[in-house]
C-alpha cells in the first residue's frame, strides 16, 4: 500500500480529529473537564478537509450541560481534519500497481485537500479517454474519490493488416503481419494465433497496418441458403451419411434448417465446415 502523505496541512496547535463526528473522546484531550462524560456523546460535525473550525468556550460549556455535566467555562478549541495533497509519485505507483505492463505519463491529478491514507486507483477506473478514477482509503475505511489524466498505453504483440483491405474480402495468410504496436489498455485485442484470423471476411475498409480486431471481421458462412451440402447423422454406434439441401446459411457451429433430398423433410443440423452438416440422433433426417 502506499501512502498519499506529501506534507500534513493541518493548522499548528489545533485538535486533529480523523472521524466525520467531533465526539467528547476527541475534546476531552484540550478540555480535561469533559474526560467525565461518555466518550462517544457527539458534539457535532468536523469540518471538511482543508478547513479550520474554530469551537467557542461557552459552546464547550453548553455541550457538557447538556450531558448533565456542570463545567467552568474553558478556552476555545481549534479542530481540523487531518488531511495532505496527493502526491505525484504516490499517485504514479497506485498506477502502476494496477497497471505493471503500462508505459504511462502522469498529465495531471486533484490538487484538492484528502483525508490522509492510501492512494488507489484500480485498472477498471481507467477510462478509454484517459480519466483515470481512484480513491483514497482513509482512516476511517471510506473510499473519497479522486482523479488523474493520464497518457497511458501497452505495446502489445498485435495482428495487423498487411495491406488495405475492402468489405467481403477473405483474409489469405499474406494479408496479416504481427506487429507490436502501442494500444490503450481496454483496447480490444486481436486473435492470439494467425490462424484464428485466416479465412475470416473483412466486414469495413482497413487500411494498412491496423489492428485486426474483431469488430472488422466476421466467420465466413461455410453453407449459403440453397447449398448442396453433406449430412453425417450419428444416433450411438450408427452413422448415416446423406446428401441435402440447405435453406438457411451459417457459419460453424450455427444451427440451420436443411432439406431431405429424397424425402423432401426439413430437419436441423449443425454447420461442421465448408459444406459440412452433422446431426446428432433422430432430428427428422428421414
């Protein structure tokens, strides 16, 4: 864990005080007098972080009177929220903690009064502009968001295009180069093996050198509607190798309606390959 503490900003000789609640536990360190009365009985609120408040005597007075608890009038009382400036270099390694593969430039980050404790800023808080969103943890276990601009990428191992590519081309091995290539971090990464991307249909204009992502690509229909394609029926031991005629398309692993040459019966089976059908058990094959 690493701390945000750059230099405490508290105003000398004033009351530190961690929690949202000023309590007669915290009061009773400048007021011996109220060492007497419970030590959560809540005076009221801190102030916010950056900020003094200033509690009169007579309010101190008034405050133990209304606890039953009679007191001569004492000195006025300074409280603050402990509380420090993000520092960059805490700020930088939260980063890279959640982020060790990353090259990353530190552009900006809040410049606003936190409660002392640690920095975070976890992976999923990084958003796609740069915005990163963490938190401090402070003393008391709540999360005070913060934020920092950042300039941030990976170099990734990536397949790209080789060459500009057109809508319906289908992607030949010649056509995808590997290439490391810097991307942000949510950026969708491209197919791990070559051959994941050959054969696949270029679904938008690419131009060269740009990541093969799957959003530019789609399975090619190995069955178009109206294909004459093969049947392998397997019920147990047996299986039935038959010719048929396919009425809706699909790629492998899409279920699609076929029909029966001989019999002239629709059935269902499953794309295996180009022209490739299987069907498992009895599915209205006869």
């Amino acid at each position: 864990m690493t701390a945000l503490v750059t230099a405490l900003l508290s105003a000398s000789g004033c009351l530190p005080v961690a929690d949202d609640q000023i309590r007669a536990s915290h009061l009773a360190a400048r007021v011996p007098a109220l060492t007497d009365l419970p030590a959560t009985a809540v005076f009221g609120f801190a102030p916010r972080f950056g900020v003094r408040r200033t509690i009169l005597g007579v309010e101190l007075a008034a405050f133990a009177q209304r606890q039953g608890l009679s007191i001569a009038v004492p000195g006025d009382v300074c409280v603050v929220r402990p509380w420090a400036l993000l520092d960059a270099g805490a700020v930088r390694a939260a980063m890279e903690r959640a982020l060790p593969e990353a090259a990353l430039r530190l552009l900006d980050y809040l410049k606003q009064p936190v409660p002392l404790g640690n920095v975070e800023f976890p992976r999923l808080g990084l958003g796609i502009n740069g915005l990163w969103r963490g938190y401090v943890k402070g003393g008391d276990g709540r999360r005070y968001p913060v934020w920092a601009k950042v300039d941030v990428h990976i170099d990734r191992q990536t397949a790209v295009a080789g060459r500009d590519l057109t809508p319906g081309e289908i992607l030949k091995p010649e056509d995808i180069r590997l290439e490391r290539v810097p991307q942000h971090p949510s950026a969708t990464a491209t197919p791990e093996s070559l051959d994941d991307l050959v054969g696949m249909t270029v679904r938008r204009p690419v131009r060269t050198g740009t990541p093969l992502v799957t959003a530019l690509l789609v399975k090619p229909r190995e069955v178009a509607a109206g294909d004459k394609v093969s049947v392998t029926v397997e019920a147990g031991q047996a299986k039935l190798s038959l010719e048929a005629q396919a009425e809706t398309g699909g790629r492998r692993g899409d279920r699609i309606v076929l029909k029966n040459l001989t019999s002239g019966k629709r059935f269902r089976g499953v794309v295996a390959g180009p022209g490739q059908v299987k069907v498992e058990g009895d599915d209205g094959t006869n």
